[in-house]
C-alpha cells in the first residue's frame, strides 16, 4: 500500500518525499497509521484533510471503512462504537464542529477509548468567522484529550502516526488531539519525508482499543453503566474513574517523551515531545509560544539575537497533559516572560497558555515580570515585526504586582 | 414453564347457524352426513339471539379425565388433546357427567361416546366455516417458542408497576438472542437497571449507555467494525421516544438514510417518563405532562404528536413497522423480520407502549390500555418496505370512538368535548392518510403482476 500521492518525487536526501499542505500530510500519516474506519464531515479548514482520506479510500489506497455521517456528532458517536468493538479509528474537525461534538467529545476519555482526531484549529463564533485561531482547542482543554500542537507540517505527518502508539499505550488509554493551525498548517505546502509503511507497522503494531471495555458478545458487559451519587460505592467508585484518568494523562507525560524518542531512533526525524526550548539556555528573558506562530517567533528571535538581545523561546507542544516539569525548569533560566497565545481566557482577561503559564511560575519559587499577548485570532497573521514589538515589550517588563492588562498584537494592523 | 397448545375459538357475533361445521365434523369422522356423528355442536342460544358452541375445551385439568375408571381418557402432554381410546372404554358414561361443556357426548346411533380430537391440528369444522366464527388459534406456539429462549435481562429490573418497556425489552431480547450489541439511551429503559448501577448490570448480552442523541450512530459504528471483521452480530438500539424522535432524530434519520445494519426499537411512551413526563415531539394533542400542564391558560399540549413511523418511511431504509404489545403475535411477525433485515439494512420498529405512571391509570390495566389504541385507530398496525410498500397488519373495521380511550387515561381527563372531537378528526385523518399510502403501487409490486 501507497499512501502517496501523484506528486511524490525522487529526493537524494531520503528515500521518499512529497510536496502537500498541512491537511495532506495528516492524511498521510492516518494512511500510514491503517485506521479501521474514519468517520468524515466536512469543515473549514479541516475539510481536504478527510477529502484527502475518502480519496485514498476510494482508490483502495487505504483499506478502511468511510462513514460519511450526517454532523460531527455523530463522527465522534459513530467512532465510539467502532472502537468499543476493537477498531483503530480516525476522524478531524474544526472550531464549530468540535462544539457540536462535544457532548460524545467529553465523554471520550471517561471511556477510556484511545482514539485519534486531528483538531486543525479554528476561532470560534461569534463574530462569524473561517478562520484559524485556537479558541476551539483552548475551549476544550479540560475535556480530558491529549493534545499536541504541531509546528510544521512534516510534524503534523509524523505526530498523527505518533499519536495512535500514544493513545492506545496501555499506561495511557485516552483520546488524543493533533493540533495544527488552520489556514497556515492546514493549507501551508511543503516538502515532508515520507516514513515507510513497514517501518510504522512495526512502530505502532496491531490496534487496542478495547481490551479494558468492549461491546462484544463473547465477552458480555455492561458498557458504562451509571456511577456516583451520594451513599453505597457510587462516591468512591466515580473517584476511581477520575483518578484513573488523571494518572493516565501524567502517564502520558511519560509516553510521549518516550515514544518521541523512539520515533526520532527510527525515523531519524527528531521532535521535541513536550516543550521545546530555543536559544534559551544563555536567555534573561523568553517568549512562550504554541503552534504554527512559533516559526515567525523564532525568526524574531534569531534577528533579536543578532541585536544583541538575550532573548530565548519556550514552544508548547504538549498542552494537554500541561507539562507542568518542563515547564517549571525551562522558566527557571529567565527573569522575565512574555506568552502569546491565538486565542483567549474571558475569565482572566488573558491568553490561557499565559494564564497556566504563571500557573508553572508559581513553582519555579520566584515570581518575575509575565505578560500575556493575544493575536493571530481569526486568521490574523502575527509575523516576525509582531514577535519583535512582543520581544521589546517582554525585555522592559518590569515587577507589577495585580493584573496586567493584555496586549492585543493585532489591535492597530 | 407451563405449555401452552392450540385451540378452537368460536366468535358466536359472526355465527349465522349454518351448521357447516357439524357437517364437515360428521363426514370427516364417519363419511355420513347424520349431524349425531359430529362432535361440533351449534345451537340456537339459550336467551333467544344468536348461537352457541357445545365442543370439547381440551381442558388443562379435564374432569372427564378424573371421572374416567378405565383410563380411556388421557391429556396428551405433546398435544394437548384429551385422547379417547375406544380400546379401553367401558361406556359408562362418567366422562360425560363431569363435563361442564357437552364436550364428550354419547349417541346411540354412534354406540359409544364421542368428543373432538382436533383433527390431527387441522380442524374440519375451521375449514367449513365461511364465516370465520370459528378459529384455530395458534398463540400457543408464540408462548411455547418464547419460554425455550433464555431471558437477556435479569429478574428484579427496577421498572415502575406495571410497566410495558420491562415486558417489551424482555420479549424483544429473548428473539434477538445472545450474539448481539445493545444500546439503551438515558430513559426508563436503563433507569429500570438494564444497563446498571455502579459497576452491576441487569443485563447478560453487551449493553451500552448511549447518550441520548447518539444511539443510533453508535450502534452502526459497532456493527460496521464487526462487519469488517466477518463476525456476525445484532445490533439493537432500545431508545425511548426522545432518544428517537427528539434529541435523537438527527442519528437516527442519519443512520436511516444511510441504511445502516441496525435494528433500531423505539419503545415510545410518549414523553420523558422517566424524568418526571415531560412531553416530547411525539406527545399528543390535549395530554397533559408536567411541560404541558392543564390551568387556565392551557389544556395541555397544543400541538400534534409527530409521526415518526411514517417519517422513517420516508427515509427508505430496509423496514420500518408500527407495534403493540397487545398484538404480540403481530409484533413477534415484525420483529423476525426485523432481525433478519438488520444484517443488512436498517430495520425500525415504533412500538406504542402505554406509561401507567406517567399517564395515570391503574397498572392493571396496561394491556388493555394498549388493546383500546389500537381498537380506535389512535395506534394503527402497519408495515413497510421499500418494495411492497405500506400496507395494514392489523385493520380496525369498525373502530371504536377514541373517547372510549381517553377516557381510560387520567392525563386526558381534563379534556373539553371540542378537544375530544379534534383528536377524533386527527385519528380518522391519520387513518385515512394511511389509508391512501397503502394504495400506492411500487414498481417491484406492479411488475410482480
């Protein structure tokens, strides 16, 4: 089996490499990945990602089932019961459509069901709008799925296929996320090495979705029956679940590190797992970035650099479990902190990446100057001159006890 | 479980006194057609108007049995026939005095006494009858077949008195069997423990708690797995009437469209029961529920129940029928075929299920309930396929007015005389829309002749 597409060309560097956007590379990597169904409903930005899918499906490319369903709903409802029945599934939305999902989406990880959906992150309304931003994935980061959030696009291919040995690891067992930007990631072409179909057979191995739940006659059980309630076991018994789920997201800390580094001995191709941190070991200050901005935000920081400026950058690839460790030691080096987020915390007046930022801070032991910057909403581009004034500002910070207002990068383009 | 057997009914309201019967019976049992040969007896009723039948019971404790000194008369375990051996008969005629019925008789011209051995399970007598006031009844069968199936369910499900849902879904499950997936949304059906309790199921087939808006696609997501794994396996949604008709529709109307292989049951009572009857999409007009009270500004519901079944018809899935637990031998036929068309295609049965609690009648009176439904066309009996059609299995001729029905029911009771007569409009409109969908022909019926 080929995943490839008619646009795969020779490359002197590795054996195979293709051109495609963001949204290709993730249906290259669910290929690779062999899921027995996918669910597919179309959305913007996320839509050619499952056309790419079908497409490969109806050519006998990829041998699994398609379930056109009627709403994302039923995507998520639909890929429950293939996966309480043993199949390896896949699905991808959007902004809205993740809001329509959310009632199945919730109860994903209660389940314990290992599955994989791509997020290509979109604002959410109102006002109306297509286009990328992250509020759909902050919105939904206590839902209890894994997120990653990629940079580039070869990272998107190689994260999906990641994610199935993440999900489905036995100390882990929850749903995971990947992330990519709308509109950059989703549509941003480039070239990607392409793995090789046995070398990821022999990485991920055969599915296990349901070895701990299952809808299966030859072993009958009742499938979530009710829990809780005050009096007799349900206390203690709904405690067990959610304690559960907590220990297997901090499992996931662990697994995505490991399986990370595993992906990189193989493949040669080497991501950091949970925070990546740039030029920040000799830094007196950083940025914290998450997702596709954070190419820009390294440009800036290389053209600071040649400045003279001590500038360095910590990237959030794992936001969901929050690596909090990493974190902790990565602000430990620098004296003052400047996040930006694509999206926004109503509550705290914030970003939220800033808002569980100064959450980290508070066990690094020493408070420093933190400011939040907000931009990139609704498809707006933050470019390196964004990242350079969101540089100078975070350099001049000073001690400010009480909130801080945000500063808004895209206020006055 | 006791067995039950096959047996004779007699409808005196249809009998004209043409006594066919007691032909049939004596050329059937002597070649003569001297009526002292037949052990049917039709004869004028004792208060003047009409017939009455004098013919063996095939009692289940018979007297003439006990009364017999000989062993002449036995009740026959497989059949259920009382057996008379001439062999063994001394005639003395003790038989006759101990039967309330006139059922085993003596004649001189036949010599010996005589009594109906049900012809071997095709009566004589039923196949003369032209009027049909004679019937071979053979529910017998339909309880025999269900005691040799294992329940699915446990005893002591926590369903209110007298409920209709607990006997539907144990009915329904001893047919489908082990070998199937099932999926109860929020309601009474897994409020009553089917799904269960903190880690204990009142179940013994794999059952999942759906949420109220998926049912459907869930259970094609688990059959289309077991499809490409080659195993076969019965996928049973058992969903009330807002898992289907309200919050579900969208899943269940995705899944009809895409006729997935699912045999999807909706157990309609008419409203959110189990949260305290609130009304649904599918309430009726006038019922009161604790969302469509009766006060002053407001008689209960003000808007017409949706009909579903008729809706699903129009999404062309494999099989769609309309049920009563009153009609079992109906629901049974539907319910087979049901089975057997989910392998392939989406198969939906609307089964109106009555709520003593919620609709306020006594819960003795369940079945009876459900008989009146559809003894008024407030329920009709139908089926349909793609193929053949929309056509009647259970035709009302002369239905009763619906006020004898609602009257029955303690939510209508507040209901004025121009509200009665706006759901008998309703009724006789729904009939008659019915009516006219069994009238079309499709193309596979029209080139069948």
């Amino acid at each position: 089996m080929s995943v490839a597409t008619a646009k795969e060309r020779p490359n002197t560097n590795t054996p195979r490499s293709v051109v495609v956007e963001g949204n290709e590379a993730a249906a290259i990597g669910v290929g690779l990945s062999r899921p027995d169904v996918v669910a597919v409903y179309p959305i913007t930005p996320q839509s050619s990602l499952v056309e790419h899918i079908s497409q490969m499906i109806a050519d006998g490319r990829l041998n699994a089932s398609l379930m056109n369903v009627e709403g994302e709903h039923a995507v998520l409802n639909g890929l429950q019961g293939v996966a309480l029945a043993g199949g390896r599934t896949f699905t991808a939305t959007s902004g809205p459509g993740i809001a329509f999902m959310f009632e199945p989406y919730v109860r994903t990880p209660g389940l314990r069901l290992p599955m994989v959906a791509s997020l290509v992150t979109r604002d959410l309304l109102s006002p109306q709008c297509v286009w990328g931003g992250q509020q759909d994935a902050m919105v939904v980061r206590e839902a209890g799925w894994i997120q990653m959030h990629c940079e580039t696009v070869q990272e998107i291919l190689d994260t999906t296929v990641m994610a199935y040995k993440i999900a489905e690891h036995r100390d882990v067992m929850l749903p995971v996320n990947v992330c990519h930007d709308g509109n950059y990631l989703s549509f941003g072409v480039t070239r990607v090495e392409l793995p090789e179909q046995e070398q990821v057979d022999k990485f991920l191995g055969p599915a296990a979705t349901n070895w701990h739940i299952a809808l299966d006659p030859l072993r009958p059980m009742g499938v979530d029956p009710l829990t809780g309630g005050s009096g007799g076991p349900g206390a203690r018994n709904f405690v067990r679940y959610r304690k559960g789920e907590c220990r297997g997201m901090q499992n996931a800390l662990r697994v995505i590190s490991e399986v990370h580094a595993e992906w990189a001995e193989r493949f040669g191709r080497s991501h950091a797992p949970l925070i990546e941190e740039y030029r920040l070991d000799d830094a007196d200050y950083a940025l914290v970035t998450i997702g596709g901005m954070t190419g820009a935000a390294k440009d800036a920081v290389d053209i600071a650099r040649d400045q003279g400026e001590a500038v360095g950058l910590i990237k959030v690839k794992t936001f969901r479990p929050f690596p909090l460790e990493a974190m902790t030691k990565a602000l430990a080096k620098v004296n003052r902190v400047g996040v930006v987020d694509r999206s926004v915390s109503f509550g705290w007046n914030s970003g939220p990446v800033y808002a569980e930022t100064l959450g980290a801070l508070y066990h690094t032991g020493k408070p420093i100057p933190a400011v939040s910057f907000i931009g990139g909403l609704a498809g707006a581009d933050i470019t390196a001159e964004h990242f350079a004034r969101a540089i100078a500002l975070t350099r001049d910070l000073k001690w400010q006890s009480g909130p801080r207002e945000p500063v808004w990068l895209n206020e006055n383009d | 479980m006791a067995k039950c057997f096959s047996t004779l009914q007699f409808h005196p309201e249809r009998c004209d006194g043409c006594i066919e019967c007691m032909t049939a019976c004596a050329q059937a049992k002597a070649g003569t057609d001297d009526l002292r040969f037949s052990r049917i007896r039709i004869l004028p009723s004792i208060n003047g108007s009409g017939h009455e039948l004098a013919l063996c019971r095939q009692c289940a404790d018979p007297v003439c049995v006990m009364n017999c000194p000989s062993g002449a008369l036995t009740k026959n375990a497989d059949t259920g026939v009382v057996d008379w051996a001439g062999d063994k008969c001394v005639d003395c005629l003790l038989c006759t005095a101990g039967c309330a019925y006139a059922g085993i008789v003596y004649e001189a011209e036949v010599g010996h006494v005589s009594k109906c051995d049900m012809c071997d399970g095709a009566p004589a007598c039923v196949a003369a009858c032209k009027n049909g006031a004679l019937e071979h009844r053979t529910e017998a069968r339909l309880f025999n077949g269900f005691a040799e199936k294992e329940d699915m369910f446990c005893p002591g499900l926590a369903a209110c008195h007298g409920c209709n849902s607990e006997l539907l879904i144990r009915h329904t499950m001893r047919m489908v069997g082990p070998d199937s997936v099932v999926a109860a949304p929020p309601g009474c059906i897994p409020g009553m423990g089917t799904v269960g309790y903190n880690g204990q199921t009142g179940a013994k087939v794999p059952i999942f708690h759906s949420l109220l808006t998926n049912t459907a696609t869930m259970l094609a997501g688990v059959k289309m797995q077991y499809n490409r794994v080659g195993r076969e396996v019965i996928a049973v949604a058992l969903s009330g009437d807002g898992g289907t008709a309200d919050a579900g529709f969208q899943s269940v109307s995705g899944a009809a469209e895409r006729n997935d292989p699912i045999l999807f049951i909706c157990v309609d009572n008419e409203g959110y029961m189990n949260t305290g009857m609130q009304a649904s999409g599918v309430t009726p007009y006038g019922s009161w529920s604790s969302t469509t009270p009766v006060g002053g500004a407001m008689q209960g519901k003000r808007t017409e129940a949706k009909n579903l079944p008729v809706i699903m018809t129009m999404h062309n899935c494999s099989y769609v029928a309309t049920a009563s637990p009153a009609f079992l031998e109906d629901y049974y036929a539907k319910l087979a075929k049901a089975i057997e068309v989910s392998k392939t295609g989406m198969a939906y049965l609307h089964v109106y299920t009555p709520c003593p609690t919620g609709w306020r009648f006594p819960s003795s009176m369940t079945t009876e309930v459900c008989r009146m439904q559809v003894r008024t066309n407030f329920v009709a009996l139908w089926e349909y396929d793609p193929e053949n059609g929309l056509r009647f299995t259970h035709k009302v001729d002369r239905p009763e007015p619906v006020s004898n029905y609602l009257k029955m029911i303690g939510k209508y009771r507040h209901l004025s005389e121009e509200q009665v007569a706006h759901i008998q409009r309703t009724v006789d409109d729904k009939i008659a829309y019915l009516d006219q969908l069994t009238k079309i022909e499709t193309h596979a019926a029209a080139s069948a002749h």
